[in-house]
C-alpha cells in the first residue's frame, strides 16, 4: 500500500508540473530605467557639467578655452575666497549652537505638565513654517537702525541704539540670531522626540537618591537624549552651511564682504562678474567641503549609541 500510495503522488506531481505554464524571471528594468533617467538627467549631468566648466576659462558671452586645474590654483591665492570660508565657518557654527542651546532648553520646558501647553508648543513653532525671503524682510524692517521696533525695544532699557546688519562687526551675529529664531522649534521638536522615550524609572531612583534637578539633567536626561542631539546638530549643519536665502534677502554679503560666504561669493562670481569657470571650481571645492563635513558628522552619529543611565 505504501508503494501505491507513493507511485500516485509522484504522479500528482509529474502531473501539476506538466500542467502549469513556463513563467519567465521577472524583469525589473522597464521600472528602473526612467528613474535612472531622471537621476542622470537631474543629478549627474548637471555635476558633470559642473567639473567641465571647472577646468575651462569661461566668460559668459565669450568662448572658454582649457586651462586645466588653474581655477583651483587661483583659489588657493584668493583672498576674498577664504575670507568666505571663514564667515562660512563661523556662521554654522553660531547657527549649530545656538538653536541646539535654546531648543534643548524649550524641549525641557515643553516637555513637563502645565496649562496650554499643547497650544504654546503650536505657537513656538509657528516661526519654522514661514518662507525665508518673507522671514529676512520682516527682520530687515526689524533691525533698521532709525525705524526699527528692536532699537525701540533696547531704549526702552536704556541701551542705546544698535546698527545690526549694517555693521561688519555685528552682521553675521545678527544674521544667526534671524537662523535661532527660525530655526529652533527644529531642534525643540526633534529634542522634545527623544524625551518622550526616555524611561521615568531611572528619574524615580535618582530622587531616592537625593539627586537635584542638574545631576538629573548631567547625569539621565543628556546621556539618553545624545543620539538626538546629534541628529539634531547634522540636519543643522547641513542647512546652515549651504544657507543662501536669508543672507542674500537681507544683506547680500554686506556691508562690503562682511556677510560673504562662499554660497555668496559663488553666486556673484557665476552671475553678477559672469566667471562661470571660476564659480564652477568654486562649487567644485564647496561642494568636497559639504561631503566632508557631512561624513564627519556621520562618523560621529555612528560614535554616538544608545546607553543605559550607567553607560555601559
């Protein structure tokens, strides 16, 4: 009987296989091809492009000719060019901390119980949803010297009045406290994320314990909250960097070239002085300058795991 019985299925199956149709491999490429198209069309060539006119002394209206690596040479004895990088420094960085300082400290604040606080949060991010040109025109307005409501406010405590971005002293600082205050309901919502998972235990022992509200803050809330705060810090640097809009609308590198950072200088040497193999070296270099530091900073987020409160 087992014979039998083992002679049918095998039959069963010699007869399924014979009765189902031969399907081909599925083909993949008739879905991947025009996306592949669009990358090239929208990423590749366009940098492509880029590196080409890099190596050409191209005049707009006149005809380029090769001149090999020359441009970056030029970049090398360019003073306005690294006076650029330093303000683009400079400007990242103050842009970096101080949403990172003011948003980690309002995410503290709005992450505890008391009245309307659902609607404060709503409030305090109202700044993040406003378009940059329209966010530089209010506070150009804001920062005018005579008329503006910001000397007006200063008098008020008898400090007298202030020339904001109409001072190459005081420009860029002016220009990150515009970034602040767009920019740190980002860094509140991210924060405020990260404190939402953090575990209450620990908090209820460290009471046990005598702790006061810093030694909690030190010791449980920052080292749960890191990974955060470094996501927090790469999304910021990365904005801050390639920033453009609001300096531009508000000072266009002024007064002079104080203001002038590299996404400035590129913009006038492409479009203003028409140098457009100069530019293109220069977006060449800036552009080795992003991938840098975003590799950095991803090196440091792989750097920075999830511990317990005892750091093992």
């Amino acid at each position: 009987m087992a014979s039998v019985s083992i002679e049918n299925t095998a039959a069963e199956k010699a007869t399924g296989n014979r009765s189902k149709p031969n399907r081909l491999a599925p083909n993949y490429w008739p879905f991947v091809i025009p996306a592949l198209i669009v990358i090239a069309a929208v990423i590749v060539f366009p940098w492509a492009f880029t590196l080409w006119m890099s190596v050409n002394r191209w005049t707009l209206g006149q005809s380029q000719s090769f001149v090999g690596f020359d441009n970056y040479l030029r970049l090398a004895t360019d003073t306005r060019f690294w006076e650029a990088l330093w303000h683009t420094v400079t400007y990242t960085f103050l842009s970096v901390v101080a949403p990172l300082f003011f948003g980690t400290l309002a995410a503290l604040i709005f992450d505890a119980n008391f009245p309307l606080r659902g609607f404060l949060r709503g409030v305090f991010v109202m700044p993040m949803m406003a378009t940059p040109v329209a966010v530089a025109l209010v506070w150009t307005m804001m920062f005018h010297p005579q008329l503006g409501v910001l000397n007006y406010l200063l008098s008020l405590v008898g400090i007298g009045p202030q020339e904001w971005i109409y001072n190459q002293f005081s420009v860029i600082p002016s220009l990150v406290l515009v970034e602040t205050w767009q920019w740190t309901p980002l860094i509140m919502l991210i924060v405020l994320g990260g404190l939402a998972s953090v575990p209450r235990e620990p908090y209820e022992s460290a009471e046990i314990d005598g702790a006061n509200a810093w030694q909690k803050f030190r010791y449980l809330t920052l080292p749960m909250i890191a990974p955060f705060l470094m996501i927090a810090v790469i999304i910021r640097s990365i904005d801050a960097i390639k920033s453009f809009d609001i300096i531009y609308a508000m000072t266009q590198g002024g007064p002079g070239t104080a203001s002038e950072t590299i996404n400035i200088y590129l913009y006038n040497t492409a479009f203003s002085y028409y140098d457009i193999g100069y530019g293109s070296a220069m977006a060449v270099v800036f552009f080795i300058v992003v991938v840098a530091l975003s590799f950095v900073l991803l090196m440091v987020r792989q750097r920075t795991r999830w511990t317990d409160v005892e750091g093992k």
